[in-house]
C-alpha cells in the first residue's frame, strides 16, 4: 500500500512562506492527489487538489495564497504557502482524494503566529 511522508513544516510569523512537501513509498503515477490540514477539535479538511490531468482546485480561503504541484518522477507532492495567516494554523496531510484515501501519515506542523 501507498505510504506518504510530509515534511517541510514549521513556525512562521504572518505573511511568511512554507513549501511543504510530501513523498510517496509506492505507485502513485497520476493519481488525483490533495493536501489536507487538521486543527484540533475539528475534521480534517482538503485545501487543495490535483487532478489525474493536472488542474488544481483550492478552497477559497486558501486560493491566490497557496500552489500545488507535483514531481511525478519523484513521487512528491508540494505545496508552496505564501502570505500565511494565523488560520492556517495546523497539521498538514497529503492524501488520495476520496475512495482511494489511503492511510494517512504523521503530517507536518505549521504554525503561523506573530
């Protein structure tokens, strides 16, 4: 079974950047792909997609702020945060997107705060 590490998390002030990244042990190939994030006390949730023919789809509150992208030669989903705010606050999660969802990894922490 797929596996996926996440890494690149971090603590930034508001307004700074993070790129997250998030590889994968197993095939992928072009699998629709997504980032999820979790904030205690509440559901993980999907801010971001990637289709099998590569479109991207983001929530709104994320949108002109974040960008997915992918290295499918490296197994290696990314997404680059930019103008981070305090809400972005939480675990970060990559995944298949709804019935491929496999288990899920250890996530990367950010946390955004003056």
């Amino acid at each position: 079974q797929v596996r996926f590490v996440e890494s690149g998390g971090g603590s930034v002030q508001p307004g700074g950047s993070l790129r997250l990244s998030c590889t994968a042990s197993g095939k992928i190939d072009f699998t629709a792909m997504g980032w999820y994030r979790q904030t205690p006390g509440k559901q993980r949730e999907l801010v971001a997609s990637i289709s099998r023919g590569g479109s991207t789809d983001y929530t709104d509150d994320v949108t002109g702020r974040f960008r997915l992208f992918r290295a499918n030669a490296l197994k290696t989903l990314f997404l680059e945060m930019n103008n981070l705010k305090p809400e972005d606050t939480a675990v970060y999660y990559c995944n298949f997107l709804h019935n491929d969802i496999v288990s899920w990894g250890q996530g990367t922490e950010v946390t955004v705060s003056p």
